[in-house]
C-alpha cells in the first residue's frame, strides 16, 4: 500500500508539473491578465505623488478657455499667440499633445520654428493621406536590430509638412497596446516600416539636451526564451538619458493620480493674467482637458484621465530616474523560486499534519507576495506573484528528487558524447532539455557541410611534417571555430577534410543559413592564413584559402551515437552527406571556395546567392541546382549586388540557347573583375563556343552532361 502511495503521489506531482509549467510558458491571455492585475495592486497600495518643484507644467486648454477664446479647434493665429507666450515667460521646451490635421498656418509655422517646440504625429493602422515626416534625429543601433521587436503601424498622422519641418521635435503619439484598454505602459519607440519614431516623452528628452540622436539596445537569444531573458530592446539612451525598457521598447509607468490643479489654464496664458514663475525654465506640455475634446485614458489609478497628463507623467517620470521595470530574467528568478521554495515543501508535507502543511503552504505563497511587493517598492523591479507557485513547487520538489539520478547521468552521458563536437554553450544548452536528445538514432532534415584541404598529397610532400601538423591545425582551427561560433556540430575530423551538419542535437530554424555563414567565415578566416605560409606558396593552388573546398547539402539524414565496442560518434550518415562530398569535389572545377545544393538555398529565408549549374546526380531523377553564396566570394558586396542580376541573366539565357544574349551577358559579368569568379566565367565561355559549333541535343534541359557519381 505504501509503494502504491508514492506511485499515486508521484503521477500527481506528473501530471501537475505537466499541467501548470506548460500553461505558463504558454502563457495564455488569463495569466497576462493576472500579472496585469498584480501590478495595478502595486500601482494602488503605492503611488506616486505630484512634486510642487516638478520640471513640468501643463498649459490646459480646458473648458473655461473654450468658453473665453472660442470653440475648438482655434485658429492658427490662437495657437501662435499661445506658443509665443508661453516661450516668452521662459519656457525650456513646449510640447504639444495636441495634433494639428490641418496645420498649414505660415503664423504658427514661423512661431514653431521660432520656439524650442514638439509636436505630435499619430500612429494608426487606419488610412491616411499623410507621408511619414523626415526624421529628426539618427537612431545607433547597439547589439542587435531592433526593428522587429517594437510596435509597427501602417500609417501615420501628420501636421503638414510646413508645422512637421518648423518643430524641433516630432514625438510619436499612440492608442494603448494593452487588451483591456489600460495605460500602464508607454511605448517609447515605434515604427512605420523601417522609419522609428520616437515618443512624445522621448522626444522631449532629445530636444531638451540638444542631442541629435538615440541609441537602442537590443539583444537576441536565437529566438527562444530558454526560460530566461527574451529577445527584445533592453534599453533606450538620449544624451544623459538611459531609458531601460521591455524587449519592445516600452516603459513601464510608476503613475500618480491627476493634478488639475497644478495645470495652468490656456486663457490665463493669453490673457497675461498667469503667474509667469509656474512656467520658467519647465518643460510645458500644451494638450487639450476640455471634456467635449479631450482624449481620456483609463490607468490602474483613475478610471479616467487626460492624455495630457499622461504625457506630463511620463516625462516626470523620465526625470526622476526611477525604473519600473520587469528584469529580463524574470522568468528564469521565479521558476528558480518555485523549485527552492518547493524542494522544502515536498519534503515537508509528507511530513506534517494536515493544518501544520496547510499553514506551512500558506507561508510560502505570502513569501511570495511580500517578495514582490519590496521589490516594486524598493528596487523598482516588477516579478509575478499571481502564478499558482504552490502546485509548481510540489511538483518540481518531488519530479527533481525522483529523477536527480537519471539527469546525472544524463549529463555525463551528454559530455562524453559532445566534448568536442559542440561549443561549451551549446553542450549547456543541450544540458538544459536533456530530454530532446535522441542519442539512440533518429531521422532529422540536417544542413552538411564538407570541408577538405585541396591537393593533399602534394602538400604533404612539400611541407616538413612539423610545418604540415601546424599547417593543418591552423586551417582545423579556423574552420571549427566558425562551425561551433554558428551553432553547428562538428561530426568527423578527418585530417584533410572535416564533416559538420546543422539542427542536431539542438533546433535550428535556420540551420541551412548557418551553415552558410559557417562555410563563409571559414573561406574569410583562410584569407589570412597566408601571412604565416612565408611565400604563402601551396603546392598547386595561389594561396592558402584557395586550399580549401567546402560543399553544403541539406536533407534528411539518420543522425545519433554510431560505431562500435567502446569507441562511439555522434555523427551523420545518408545520401545528402555524400552528396556535401561531391559537391565540394566541384568547388575547384567552378573555381569558387564553396558550392551548395538547392535543397540548402531553398531551406534560407532570404538567400544571396549566385547560381553555378545545373548537374546530374546518380540516384536522382531531376537535375540538381548548384549555388554559391555571395558571402563566400572575395569581392564587396556593392558589386556583387550589381553583378548578382546580370549574372542571373547570364545563367538564364545559356539554358534557353540564346548563345548571343549569354555571351553579352558573361561579357558584362567578366567586366566587373571579381577573382573569385574568373574560372566560372571561364568555363562558360567554353561552353558556350562549344555549342556553337556543336548544338545540344532538343531534348537538352539546360544540365550539364556530367553526372555526380
């Protein structure tokens, strides 16, 4: 009875973990909503309180100035008048939240060039007339490209081209990107296509210190969470001012309730009957608090504010250097959480008595939310206290006690198995999801390549042994550094040739790509092994990159633990594998560093790439197409981009039997002097006078007549 205790309890532990931690790394719209609700508390049980020393004012068009200067929107000449006084009384910077459709007044265009101003344009994914105003300041990338990561729109809303060039600024405005409609967050950076725009805050920022550009982070993980921080924006830089943000750019508000009190009424601004103190030297935010013409938002604090004072609160909260944000290893610290704090509970309860397990539970899970809350309160840090931890917790408490053992072994297994065929992180990545490795055998779609030193026998001749053993090693070296430096796995050394292959044992989705890169960085890095070859003479080759052939395959392969007695590979084995071989067999008769199949070119999202042939393989019903990679070829990319289409050309007229057009073509190609190309060319020169004399067949698909064997 009691074994089958342990069992019932261990399937329940099972299916818990199973149920729960899948749900969270899901993460479906609930739990979002849960964390959402978990920060609005915070936001509640601690708010910000209006500074009277605050850098910002809000000029407020509200109802009484509606009333006094007339009904909106005021003319161009009101608004003139407007921006003129409040720059008179020594305003720093004045932004407007305020968008001007129609904004084609030469009076408030030449106020706006004559005054330290920001204006607004709309981001929407409605239809609009208006054409993505001209950029006010660069954007540096640092790290890797943010684009993908920020919020897109389709269109944009303008002021007119006249107000968009007179301001100093432009500051992007948008609707809440959260799906109950509340305003927690701001996003800093948006973009139209590839065009960013900055927000109005943000903008604020660059105009108030002169700066000229901005600098955003961002890092990527491959493409994964791996239960730790996702890819994304990690911060924004504008002069003195660094931004952290979530990996879409967006700042997450510590908001306070609305100050009405403090704006100072538009009408009093024109009238001249303000006190001009409240003004000098701020930032002036101008918007609009009129309730017929306001914009109101909803926050976890009001159910209803103006977007004036968001943009009023945002940059305060810029100012204040105060950042709320979620640390980007957030999930990784909370699933650390719930297996220490399980470990205990799971040895625990079986322990204890029933209001004993129950108050020891209680314990944790208020652990937990007082955890959360100090660290909003004191280090601005945002974790999740509303994930149901209790179950998480058993349940890995008791799966690690179980299977502690089994994973030992697993992991010594694992660096036996790689030591040297993958990099360090990739054998910790492996380690991590031990569980996806198929060691025992299975038939996965790999990328191969195949790299050997060309003329083998003949440098071995020439060379000393000591000289050959650090020649080899040299070109080893390189050649495994970009393998594992791009994800792949090294299969077999060889000594004058070595076999790698991509998406085993790990995922890669762009395993085909990689491998490319791979083989490129490869050609790259023999360029400048020529400095140590003293007359960098290779017997039967000029140089020392031109030693080496590489051929890239893609297909399905059995991949896992193979050999006999005690000696076992994690290697390769199929028809693509020997096909990578003959491919790179072809790499010197077309006279470029690297030739790959079409399986490989078609298996890459974006492939640059220039076309060779069109072969026969033994084995294989239709012809094979045969590529190079612009990457691989010793030339600028300016010219092989020109080059690329002509080349096309060239390739396409040769099949149709346009011998005139193929040679005219080739004539242009040859003319641009890429090297790495000459015995290409070459080669189709000859073709091309042979079948002028001597027609193909009419039956002829274009492939060449000899057959990979």
């Amino acid at each position: 009875m009691a074994m089958r205790m342990r069992l019932v309890y261990a399937l329940m532990i099972v299916a818990v973990l199973a149920g729960t931690v899948w749900l969270r790394v899901a993460d479906p719209v609930f739990l979002q909503a849960l964390r959402s609700l978990a920060f609005d508390t915070y936001q509640r049980l601690q708010p910000s309180s209006y500074n009277d020393n605050t850098a910002v004012r809000i000029v407020a068009i509200d109802d009484e100035s509606l009333d006094r200067i007339g009904p909106w929107p005021w003319p161009g000449e009101v608004m003139a008048a407007l921006l003129a006084d409040v720059a008179d009384r020594g305003a720093a910077i004045v932004a407007f939240d305020v968008p001007f459709p129609h904004g084609d007044d030469e009076a408030f265009a030449a106020t706006v060039a004559a005054s330290p101003s920001v204006l607004p344009v709309v981001l929407t994914n409605l239809p609009t007339d208006d054409p993505v105003p001209p950029a006010k300041a660069s954007f540096v990338f640092s790290g890797d490209d943010p684009l993908p990561y920020m919020p897109s729109f389709a269109n944009v809303a303008t002021n007119g081209p006249a107000l968009d060039a007179a301001a100093a600024g432009l500051g992007a405005i948008t609707r809440p990107t959260s799906g109950d409609g509340v305003f927690r967050r701001l996003p800093l950076v948006s973009r139209i296509g590839s065009t960013i725009l900055p927000a109005l805050a943000l903008e604020v920022m660059r105009v108030a210190q002169g700066a000229g550009s901005y600098t955003l982070t961002a890092s990527a993980d491959g493409g994964g969470w791996s239960f730790g921080r996702p890819p994304g924006i990690t911060g924004i830089a504008v002069g003195d001012v660094a931004v952290p943000t979530d990996p879409d750019g967006g700042m997450r508000l510590d908001l306070r309730p609305a100050n009405p009190a403090a704006h100072v009424p538009a009408w009093q601004v024109l009238e001249g009957t303000d006190d001009g103190a409240t003004i000098a030297g701020r930032i002036v935010v101008v918007g609009l608090t009129a309730a017929a013409h306001a914009d109101f938002r909803s926050t976890p604090l009001e159910a209803s504010i103006t977007r004036v004072e968001l943009q009023a609160e945002a940059i305060e909260h810029i100012l204040s250097g105060r950042t709320v944000t979620r640390p980007g290893h957030a999930l990784a610290i909370e699933i650390g959480v719930v297996v220490v704090v399980g470990l205990l509970l799971a040895w625990l309860l079986p322990r204890l008595r029933l209001v004993a397990g129950v108050a020891a539970s209680v314990v944790a899970i208020a652990g937990i939310a007082v955890a959360g809350w100090f660290a909003y309160r004191d280090l601005g840090l945002v974790f999740d206290p509303t994930w149901p931890v209790l179950s998480v917790w058993v349940l890995a408490a008791l799966a690690a006690l179980l299977l502690h053992r089994r994973l030992e072994a697993r992991r010594a297994e694992i660096r036996a198995a790689f030591g040297g065929a993958l990099s360090p992180a990739a054998i910790d990545a492996v380690m991590v999801r031990p569980d996806r490795l198929v060691l025992g055998g299975e038939t996965r779609e790999l990328t191969v390549l195949f790299c050997q030193i060309r003329n083998f026998a003949a440098i071995t001749e020439q060379l000393e042994p000591r000289d050959l053993v650090a020649f080899v090693n040299r070109i080893y070296t390189a050649t495994s550094d970009a393998i594992l430096a791009h994800h792949g796995t090294i299969a077999r050394n060889m000594g004058d040739s070595l076999l790698a292959f991509w998406n085993a044992p790990l995922d890669d989705e762009e395993h085909a790509a990689n491998a490319c890169r791979a083989a490129a960085a490869v050609l790259r890095d023999m360029r400048g092994i020529d400095a140590g070859l003293g007359d960098g003479s290779i017997p039967g080759e000029e140089s020392a990159w031109e030693a080496v052939g590489i051929g890239v395959a893609t297909g399905n392969c059995v991949v896992g633990n193979l050999g006999g007695g005690e000696r076992f590979d994690y290697t390769a084995i199929g028809d693509d594998v020997g096909l990578a071989a003959r491919l790179e067999s072809l790499s010197r008769f077309y006279g470029v560093g690297m030739v790959v199949g079409e399986a490989t070119v078609d298996a890459m999202t974006e492939p640059r790439v220039l076309e060779l042939d069109l072969v026969r393989v033994r084995g294989r019903r239709r012809p094979l197409r045969l590529f190079t990679t612009v990457e691989a070829i010793d030339a600028d990319a300016a010219t092989l981009d020109q080059l690329a289409p002509i080349h096309a050309a060239m390739i396409a007229c040769f099949r149709n039997r346009d011998w005139d057009g193929a040679e005219a073509a080739l004539h242009d190609c040859r003319a641009f002097g890429v090297r790495g190309l000459t015995t290409f060319y070459s080669l189709y020169r000859t073709r091309i006078a042979t079948f002028r004399e001597i027609a193909p067949s009419n039956d002829w698909d274009g492939a060449d007549a000899t057959t990979l064997q």
